[in-house]
C-alpha cells in the first residue's frame, strides 16, 4: 500500500468507543474501581505515531440513552468509528450500539476489535459492523485507517485483503481473514492514560473518579496496618506490568501473541505521574500473569519502593516466584498475591492445562503465609470432566490450605464461579462439538444474546459436564462442606499465628439487616448451605444424612428462581422464548479421563468431516485462538 500524505490523514474523522458492561452497576459505588482500557489507548498512540488523531467516546462508563449516543455521532460524523470489545459477553449490547451508530451515520466504517471479533462471521452478518480486527490490533487499524483516506468508503476486496489481521465478508458474502498481524515491540505498549480517559467521559469528572477507590476500603489492604498509616495518600489505582500469558488454560480466550513485559521507565514515570497528580499510594497489578521474567518484576518492585506504594499482584502462576523473591518483594511493599488455582482436582487440572500440579500451588500458598502475604483463591466449577468426586477433592484441598492458615474455611477469603464457554476458549469449541451450542449464525447469536452482561454464577451455568443438573448446582457447597470436614478432622485446632488469606481486623463487608433478611428470604436454601456448610458440628455427621436433602432442597430453590427467570423472559419477548432457547441440547457424555480438554477436542474432530466452505476455514482458524 503506498504511503498516505500527512495532510490526508490529518483530515480523516475517527471515534473509538467502548461497549457498556453491566449497566446495573453503579459506576462510583463499591470498592471496585474502573479498570483501564489499555487497548484503547495503544490504538490511539499507534494512531498518533502514524499522523492520525481522534476522539474517545466511553459508552461504559457514560452509559448514556440511545437519543444521546446517537446525538454524538450525528454531531461527529465520523469516517471511522473503532469499537473496543472486550469480551463476548457483551453481543447484545454491542449489536444495539452499532445500530444506533448506523442510523445517523450510513456513510460511517464500523469496526470492531477485542476478543469479541472471533465471532466475526456473527458479527459481520448480524450487526452493522463492516470490519473485525483480530488479535493485536494496533498496526491493522493504522493500516486500514490508510486504506479509508485511498478508498473511501469503497470495499475493495484486493486492497483489504493485504492488510494482515482483518476479516471481512467479500463480494460472495464468505468469510475472509487475512492472517495475524504482528505484535508491538515491548517498548511501544503503553500504560493508562487518564487525560484520554477523561476526554472519553466527556470532561465528567465525577464519572472519572471511578477509576480510584480509596485503598483503606479495598479488602487487599486491609491486613495491612500500613494502610492506616498517617500521610498515606488515599487512593487506588490499577496498573499494568505486561500483556499476555505463558499459559493456555482451556477455558479463555487468547487472540495476542507473546507475553510483553512493558518498558521499566515508562512505568516509573507512569507511578510517579499517578502518586503526584491523583493521590495514590496503593497499587494494583492487573493483566493475566505478573512476574516475567523475573528480573522485570524485581525492577517494577524497586519502584513501588521508590514511591512508597503498597501494591499486590491480581494475577500469577504459582510458579513464577520462589520464597526469595516474594520476600523481596514484600520488602518493597507487596501485600498480596492471588494465583490462578481454579481447583484442587489433579484431573481439572489437566483438563484444565495448568501446567502445575497441586503441590506447585500449595507450595505457594505456604510461602505467601510463612511471609504474612495475603493471598486470596478462586476456583472455577463445573468444567467438562467435573463431578462430585473431583469437587470433593477440590474441598480438601481447600480444608488443607485453611489448616496452614489456621482458621476455618469459612473464614478464608475465596470465590467460586462457574466455568463459562465463550467464543475463542476450547470450551466453547467442546459445547458446539457436544451440540450444546450450535454452529449456525443463528444460533451463536441465540447463545451470545444469552451470555449478554451474564456474569459466572450458578445461575447462568452451562452445564458441559454430564452430570446431572441438581447435582451441578450443589457443587459450590459440597466443596464447603468437604473443606470444613477436612479442616476439622485430625489435629486441625491448633493455634496459629494469624495469616493473610481470611477476612479480618480492619475491615468486612457490610450489609445492613434488610439486605441480610431480603436475602434470607430470596434464598432460603442457599443461606440454609452457607450456615451449615460452615459448621463443625455438621462435619462430624454422615456426608448422607446432610448432603442428600439439602442437594435436593437447594436444587429445588433453583428450580423455582428458573421458572421466575423464564417467565420474565417470555413476557418481555411477547410469548417468543423458549426454555433454553439459547441451547441446542444436552452433553451427555462425561470425560473420565485426566487430559488437556484441546486435546479431546482434537480427538473428536478427527472423526469428523468439516464443511470445505471457505467461511468455515476462516472461523474455524479464528476459534483456535492464538498461542
């Protein structure tokens, strides 16, 4: 493509937006702050270095009315307008968006990038979207940005198909992907930048505070008596180290190349910049994996130090660190750690592909105790492959990790949620290969409509497992009342030095007694579990004479909240919808054996005869993800 003049480019109108997530949620209430989008700022810098400029409009945290979106654009008329979607979840909102977009902007180039854009054959033949950017997108959208100011608003089939990371819809409606475009160099990532982000909430400075939430009210901090000390700047802030992981867990997505460590000094300047200018003295680092390599995060630690910043990590492999360096690290005011653990079944772990093993985890959740680290769990439930026996071994797991600490397992932080099959993961590639989600542009649209602004809970499961329902629903409890039995039997009341991993001292999450009673009275079987799942004396008597009527008892609250859930959803789409509408059918198959789900995939397709169309082969490149 011959190069594009300075003075054309300086001409070309561009809006890069947001897709609004969980419009319920209050944006400046909660301990939880507004996490950075990276993305969207790497694209306009990429932009910027290559002589084009635009505007930010974040639909996400101004979650405005349709009139007001449809305002802005009118009033802009862009040529281009960048869409960032971020995860699949959000298909329904992002297909209103686009619609809305179109109305006044017929003439306007749509384009998505994120994760969202593997389900670009969806996307492209279901929204207005003209363009999907897949994987890095930085240099594809700089290019196409090039392509606009030659072409217009022209489809020249040729033209696209040269620049690498695109897919689009060609003149016989297939479905082209013109191969990954290349990663940035590690030194041209850059961290947040809140001018912009101030920019996208149109000078809202109000909406803008939810990127800060004070450090003392963030349960990471609160073990920490340094939070409280006096001169302590207040506030919180996110920050990124990388981008990327090492691992391929089977159940998320991954369209980026390589695991990119970020440049040391503009980290440095970027701290400092957030110490001065937004009162930060608290640190999270967010992304998929900290800690690589090594002599990285011990540069990042140092500057944490420099700037008195008390900070924990939100992702790491459990063997990322050995005793030395988290000790190193605490030395420079690290207070937490949280590692992708997801279960205590050494078959899920292989399902899974952890590439750990249990003894790897718990040899990190003892270094992180013997040095007064706090370190959370999380453990996702119901992968294909589950069942009660792996889930009972994932509570004695967890009963074993509350005897290190010394304190019951009610009383250690950790959450559990429910694994979720989203376009890109092995997941997703083993529903539609089990028929539970179909394979049609119909019915990937049923299924991502479904998923829309749906979080992990129980709720909203997925059930790959080939187990029976009431069972599946009753896993998160049968792991609590196994870790309880497991932590009262033996010698387990000893006296232990208090450790960072339970709830305690300084701060708890508070809820008023009508929220307490309104929940009780929603949830009667749940709190019913919550109470005795928690209690030792329940853990001495037979697992028979508690699990199997309060199984039943739990699954049929389920039952009920289903039935109010299918109704509300058959009155709002006028008598259309169908009990798991969503669904094609049931997995009836059980995985007994301990190996990567992409493996098994793999087996099953080779039994297969795949479709020859060329849309096929393009999709279907695109849900291998990029490893």
């Amino acid at each position: 493509m011959e190069e594009v003049s300075t003075e054309k480019k300086g001409g070309l109108s561009v809006v890069l937006c947001t897709v609004y997530q969980h419009m319920d949620v209050d944006r400046n209430k909660g301990a939880l702050k507004r996490v950075p989008n990276i993305a969207i700022v790497s694209i306009m810098k990429m932009m910027e270095r290559n002589g084009y400029s635009g505007d930010f409009y974040d639909l996400d945290l101004l979650l405005p009315k349709d009139e007001e979106i449809k305002s802005y654009f009118s009033e802009k008329q862009p040529k281009v307008v960048g869409i960032s979607g971020v995860v699949s979840n959000c298909y329904q909102q992002l297909k209103h968006i686009t619609e809305l977009i179109r109305s006044v902007c017929p003439d306007t180039w749509i384009v998505l990038g994120g994760n969202m854009a593997v389900s670009s054959n969806l996307i492209l033949r279901k929204t207005e979207v003209d363009v999907c950017v897949l994987g890095d997108g930085e240099r594809p959208f700089v290019d196409f940005l090039d392509y606009v100011v030659e072409n217009g608003r022209v489809f020249d089939f040729s033209k696209l198909g040269g620049i690498k990371g695109l897919c689009f819809l060609n003149s016989s409606r297939e479905l082209i992907f013109t191969g990954y475009n290349q990663p940035l160099p590690n030194e041209d990532y850059p961290t947040a930048d809140y001018d912009l982000y101030l920019k996208g909430v149109l000078g809202n400075e109000k909406l803008f505070e939810a990127y800060f939430r004070d450090g003392k009210d963030s349960d990471w901090f609160a073990h920490c008596k340094k939070t409280f000390e006096e001169g302590r700047k207040p506030k919180l802030a996110y920050l990124f180290a990388s981008k990327g992981c090492v691992a391929r867990c089977t159940f998320c997505q991954r369209f980026s190349l390589g695991y990119h460590p970020f440049d040391v000094e503009m980290l440095d300047n970027h701290i400092r910049d957030l110490k001065e200018r937004f009162d930060v003295q608290f640190i999270e680092i967010t992304g998929e994996n900290f800690g690589l390599p090594k002599s990285h995060a011990y540069r990042v630690a140092d500057i944490m130090q420099k700037y008195d910043m008390l900070w924990y990590i939100a992702a790491a492999r459990c063997k990322n660190f050995s005793k030395e360096d988290l000790e190193y690290f605490k030395n420079r005011g690290l207070v937490a750690v949280k590692y992708g653990i997801e279960t205590g079944s050494s078959k899920i772990y292989e399902v899974m592909e952890k590439m750990f093993v249990k003894k790897d985890i718990m040899t990190a959740l003892e270094y992180c105790h013997d040095l007064g680290l706090w370190s959370p769990l999380g453990f996702c439930l119901g992968m294909p492959g589950e069942t009660d026996e792996t889930i009972k071994e994932t509570g004695r797991f967890l009963g074993d990790v509350a005897k290190i600490r010394g304190t019951p397992p009610s009383s250690l932080d950790y959450q559990t949620f429910y694994a979720l099959p989203l376009p890109g993961a092995a997941l997703y590639d083993y529903a539609q290969l089990k028929g539970v989600v179909g394979t049609s542009v119909e019915d990937e649209e049923k299924y991502l409509i479904y998923v829309s602004d749906k979080g992990t809970e129980k709720m909203n499961f997925v059930n790959l497992t080939g187990q029976p329902i009431k069972k599946a629903i009753f896993w998160d409890f049968l792991m609590r009342y196994e870790a309880t039995r497991t932590y009262y039997s033996g010698n387990a009341e000893k006296s232990v030095t208090k450790v960072s991993g339970s709830v305690d001292s300084k701060r708890k999450l508070k809820f008023s007694n009508l929220q307490k009673i309104f929940f009780v009275m929603k949830k009667p079987m749940t709190t019913m579990n919550y109470i005795l799942s928690s209690s030792k004396l329940i853990s001495k008597l037979p697992r028979s004479l508690i699990y199997i009527p309060m199984r039943n008892l739990l699954y049929l609250e389920y039952l009920v909240h289903k039935g109010a859930e299918h109704s509300r959803s058959f009155f709002e789409s006028k008598g259309r919808y169908r009990i798991n509408d969503h669904l094609r059918g049931k997995c009836k198959d059980k995985i007994t054996t301990s190996e990567s789900l992409r493996a098994i995939n793999k087996k099953i397709r080779e039994n297969l005869t795949p479709p020859e169309s060329i849309t096929y082969r393009n999709q279907r490149t695109l849900y291998l993800g990029r490893w």
